[in-house]
C-alpha cells in the first residue's frame, strides 16, 4: 500500500466539496459551530481562493 499527496485541480473542487462535508460531519462531534443547514449541508468552507491565491494549495491525500 502506497500514500501519495495530491494538489487538487481546480476541475476537482467538486469532489473537494463533497468530500469536506465528511470531514465537517466527523469534525462536528468536536465543536459546537459546527451545524447542518435546513437544506442538510454543513456550511461550504471550500473556497475559490484556494486555488486564486499563490499560498493556498487544496491537497487530496491518497491512499492505494
């Protein structure tokens, strides 16, 4: 089994999106900010300015 680091391509932002709503769900237990919207969705932390900005990278890490 191999881990390899991968910057998210702007394409990907999507799949970025959704992913995070996992992340914020398993985060949530930990915080009290942290709330599911009335139309079910954690609030969307994944910003354009990711990928815009030089000092911001979105990485996917994986894992074969």
């Amino acid at each position: 089994m191999s881990t390899e680091i991968v910057m998210v391509q702007p394409e990907e932002r999507e799949i970025l999106r959704n992913i995070y709503q996992f992340y914020l769900h398993d985060l949530s237990e930990f915080s009290n900010f942290l709330k599911i919207s009335e139309s079910g969705f954690f609030p969307n932390y994944v910003s354009d300015s990711w990928w815009e900005r030089k000092d911001r990278h979105p990485y996917f890490i994986m894992e074969n």
